[in-house]
C-alpha cells in the first residue's frame, strides 16, 4: 500500500539486468509518465547489457559499447529514475533500502551512502558465478557474471594472442590452450564463440598463430552437456563441438583449480593457460537473511506463487535471485531470460492491480523452449519445452533465426517495434564496414 493517500507510491527496483529493466521500463510508462507513482532503478552499474550476450562479448565478437543500453538514458525516455549505487542493505521496519556508497577508480567516494524509502520493492539483481568454495577458482579462473568481467577475458585473450604472434618462434605447446569449467549454455556457446574467433584473429593479421595452436576443453561434472535441457539436444551439441574440436569432458568433477591446470576428482590434469569458471550460479551473498526474508542454500529469496517474498507482501524477487516452485514440476523456475520476462510482466500486473486494489495474479512459468548458438557453424534447440517435452528439435538456419528473436523481443520491451527496427537496420549497415572481431 502506499504511504499516504497524498504521497505518490514509491516503487523501488533493484537491479537493472532482462527483468528490471523490462519492468522498470513498462511501469514508468504505465504510472511514472502519468505522475501515478514514483518508479526507481537501483543499480550498481551505469548501463545494460542482455546477460545471453556476455560469452560473446567475452569472445569480441560482439562490442558491447555497440550494445549496452544507458540507463539515465532509458530512464528520461521512460518516467523513471535511475540510482547509481550498489544494494547492501534493508530495513523492512521503516521500509527503505540501503545502497552502499560509490567509488571511483583511485578509491575516492563520488557518492554517499544514501537510503531510498519504498512502498513496493522488486529485488532483480540476477545471479553470480558459484564456485562451490573449490580450492583455486577464485584465484585462477576469470568469470562471465558482468560486462567488465566479460571485457576482462576478451583483453586477455588478446593479449596472449598478441604475445605468441609476436614472440618470434612457434607457438608453445599449451601456450593458448583454453579451459571452460561448465557444459551450461554459457560454457558452450563460449567454446563456439572463441573457435570462432581462432579463425578471425589469423584472418586479420594475427597469422603467426594458427587455429590448431589453440586447444579448447569443456569440463563438465554431468554425464552430457546441457544437463538441463533435453538429452536429444544435449547429444546435437556436443556433435556439433566436435565437428568444432572442442574437447569435450563428461563425468569430470572438479577438484582444484591451479596457475597451470585444472585437476579433477578422476585424476586428469588439465592444463590451460586461460580458465574459465560457469559452472553453478548463486544469488549474491548480500542477500542471505537479508532482514529476516528467507532464502535458500543459493543465497535466492524464497517467494510465493505471486513473486511475493514469503515473509513480506511488499517486496517482490524476479529473476535468477529467486526461487519460485515451477508448478507441476519437481524443482523451481530455472534461471533463463524468458522466465525473468515472464515475471516482469506479471510484477507489473501485480502492482498495479494493487494500486487500484483489485486481487493479484499468480505466477505460472511457461517454458517455450531453449535454443543454444554455436556461432556461426550452428544453433540447435527445442520448442515449447515441456509442452512438447523437449521432443520438438530445431536446428540450423531456422533455430538461428529463433535464436536472434528472443534478443529483439528484449529489445521491442524496451524501445517498441520501430525503434528496434531502426536499431537493426544500423547495425547491419555499421556491421558492413567494420570488423567481425573486436581487435583492441
């Protein structure tokens, strides 16, 4: 409810990731424009990026500065307002949040710690990688959680590339051989993305190394890639990484992770010199018994069928940072882009059906499907998920096309259908005159 009769409601999100964004987006046009309530965005960074798209940021074969979205941007073009600051805190008492203060680059504080009161609190920051506490990973492995995370990888790849091109002798045995701890989407659309980008590099100059100078493994605990998808499309991947060369193991749990290597619970060494780690995610440990709220062993709020927090009508979870019961099914809502889209839309309900007191609607997840990108060689997928029990395989051109839609359905949420078309017809047009790969 809201505060008083004359205060506008305040409506805080947290997190600007696929269903914030969304969410904060359709409310400040629905309420924010209209002067019905106050919509606010709380996130740690100053602009967006579809999360699907970091493997390829990390590859460069995407720019993500071609991609991101502003969110002050976003915000004046909305009806909402955009916070910059990081969440470390709340008060349901006096319901407001705490957002920790800001720094700079040489350690200066540009911004206070400040407290934003709420009426209606939407947590949506997403998720981080799980490292399951092994010995190693945190200090061997580079991570694909965020976008600087993902531009991080892509200098380093390019700096080992420069290296052995430069170093005036044959490339090392091992020198660029490349480890992903993970057969998840992420994991093996990584794989695709820099075999991609072996051919790239030698095609752009950087030919004193070779395709087959680098190595690239895929380690995964599972008995098949893709464990969560259906075992027809888990098997069309890994032929399809093999046609590639990946090496791809199964039934290797990983044990410890050093300088050189990453060791497993078999006994296999697998040495790499750039390691990847996406295999588990966790919700952000600030939000562990945050005020009380219950959550589970992977840090994500604990919510009723209407995204609801267990413990607190007004304060809604959304997204990977959830754990929602998938009806009919024995587990919860998995951590996809189509779900966090699902939940926007209907918070977005839930809200404003609560701020004209009618009843609010509860949330069944529909799964339409999953597509996986293996670059430019393939996409395979299935369609309508468990309405047709995974039976329904797409793979090719048109799973390619399906593939691209979701990201422009992402779009279309945000800007509308002209807009997003103006943006594509740009692209293609900027696409034409510069390179495939990102070379600096």
């Amino acid at each position: 409810m809201a505060s008083t009769e004359n205060k506008l409601p305040k409506i805080v999100v947290v997190g600007g990731g696929a269903g914030g964004l969304e969410l904060v987006t359709s409310l400040g046009r629905k309420l924010g424009k209209k002067g019905k309530a106050e919509i606010t965005l709380v996130d740690s960074t100053h602009t967006h990026i579809w999360k699907p798209l970091l493997h390829e940021v990390a590859a460069g074969t995407i720019d993500s500065h071609e991609d991101e979205i502003e969110y002050l941007g976003q915000a004046m073009c909305s009806g909402f307002r955009f916070r910059l600051g990081r969440m470390d805190g709340l008060d349901r008492v006096n319901k407001h949040i705490s957002v920790a203060p800001t720094h700079n680059a040489k350690g200066d504080e540009i911004i206070p710690r400040r407290n934003f009161d709420y009426d209606y609190l939407v947590i949506a920051v997403g998720s981080i990688s799980h490292d399951f506490g092994i010995k190693g990973v945190a200090d061997h492995c580079l991570f694909l959680d965020t976008t600087t995370q993902a531009e991080f990888f892509q200098s380093q790849l390019l700096e080992a590339y420069l290296r052995a091109h430069t170093q005036g002798k044959p490339v090392d045995k091992g020198q660029l051989d490349i480890a992903i701890v993970g057969a998840g989407a992420t994991g093996v659309e990584l794989s695709a993305q820099l075999h991609e980008v072996s051919h790239l590099l030698t095609a752009y100059g950087l030919d004193e190394v070779k395709p087959t100078d680098v190595k690239i493994s895929i380690i995964e605990a599972a008995n098949r890639v893709l464990p969560g998808l259906p075992e027809n499309l888990s098997q069309a991947t890994e032929n399809e990484l093999s046609k590639l060369g990946v090496d791809v193991l199964t039934n290797e749990r990983v044990i410890e992770v050093t300088s050189e290597a990453i060791k497993t619970e078999s006994g296999k060494v697998i040495p790499a010199a750039i390691k990847v780690w996406a295999a588990g995610i966790k919700a952000p440990e600030f939000l562990k018994d945050i005020d009380g709220l219950e959550t589970n062993w992977m840090n994500q709020l604990v919510v009723q069928q209407t995204l609801q927090t267990t413990l607190d009508d007004d304060i809604y979870a959304i997204g990977d940072c959830c754990a929602c019961k998938w009806l009919g099914q024995d587990q919860n809502v998995p951590p996809r882009a189509q779900a966090a889209h699902q939940m926007a839309s209907l918070v977005h309900k839930s809200i404003t059906h609560r701020m004209a007191d009618k009843s609010i609607p509860e949330y069944t997840y529909h799964d339409y499907g999953s597509l996986v990108s293996l670059g430019r060689y393939s996409t395979v997928g299935n369609m309508m998920g468990s309405l047709s029990k995974g039976s329904l395989k797409v793979e090719g051109f048109i799973a390619r096309i399906m593939y691209l839609s979701l990201y422009k359905m992402h779009q279309v949420a945000l800007f509308g259908l002209f807009r997003v078309a103006m943006l594509s017809l740009s692209h293609i047009f900027r696409r034409s005159v510069h390179p495939k790969i990102k070379l600096h």
